[in-house]
C-alpha cells in the first residue's frame, strides 16, 4: 500500500509568535505541541518572507528564541513572486479582507499558489474565519486554485484517543 502524502502546512507569524506567549499558556501549549509533530517530520511545513519580516518586529530576547526554535524545523522558504501579490488583490477586490490586511491575505496567496493544503494561523480576528475561509474557496475557484483549509493549531494536533 502506498504512504500517503504528507499535510503541507503554510505556517503565519501567529503560529511562530505564540511558541513563547506566556499570556495565552493554551495556545503555547498547543502550538508547541503542533512544532514537536512538525519536527517529527509528520507535516511537510512552509513560510514566507513575510514571517520574516513580521518577527523582526517581535523585541529581544523573544525574536533571538523564535528564530532558534524556527532552525529546528526543516522549513521551506516561499518565494516572493509577483503570482503572490496578484492573488492577494484578487482577495482584497473581491472583499476577503480589506486593503488593511494586506499581510494576512498575502499569507493566503502564498499558502495557495504554492499548492499547501492548510493555513496554520492564530489569528481568530481575520483569517481562521468560516467568511474568510468561503470568500477564500469562491475567488480560488475564480483564480482556477484549489481549495486551501484555514486551521488554528489546536486543530491540527493529534490528541490520540483522549476522552
């Protein structure tokens, strides 16, 4: 029998920014669970510049910890293309998100083009929305991509057989 394929994970700079959120213990639990199943190679995971980009704003000590926990993955840089930024205004015309939220929906554009098949986010305000999610499916069937699942981390963790 043939293995299947492995989940391709788009991780935003929610997830990565919550590995050390003392101020949500809930979310850091869960979100270090998800990582310690990512370093077990269960999910094939990818970022984008943009990760980057948003954790330079993060203060010290916590950006230096982010970027050693970021290294124990074997992550897969996106590249920024000008295909990300076309789908992105694709989201934003089409009323996905305003033009305010550009970051989060250049997060979806890249989660999308590069054919991953889920969204890890954290953020409940904009992206792991069910109106989000919908507006999202219409315009990438609209833009002739596949559907793309929008998930917080708690989502994606095995809790075994707990009850």
């Amino acid at each position: 029998m043939e293995a299947m394929r492995k989940l391709r994970l788009y991780l935003d700079s929610s997830v990565v920014n919550h590995l050390f959120a003392n101020d949500t213990p809930d979310r850091m639990k869960d979100t270090a669970r998800l990582w310690d199943e990512c370093m077990a190679g269960k999910y094939d995971v990818f970022i984008s510049p943009m990760v980057y980009e948003e954790l330079e704003e993060c203060p010290e000590p916590k950006r230096s910890l982010l970027y050693e926990k970021m290294a124990l993955l074997d992550l897969i840089e996106l590249p920024a293309t000008n295909v990300v930024k076309m789908l992105a205004d694709e989201y934003i015309k089409y009323g996905v998100l305003t033009d305010k939220s550009l970051n989060d929906c250049l997060h979806i554009a890249y989660a999308t083009v590069n054919n991953c098949d889920v969204l890890v986010s954290w953020n409940f305000r904009h992206l792991v929305r069910f109106k989000t999610s919908d507006m999202v499916k219409i315009v990438n069937t609209i833009n002739r991509y596949r559907e793309i699942i929008i998930a917080s981390p708690a989502m994606l963790i095995d809790d075994g057989d707990e009850e």
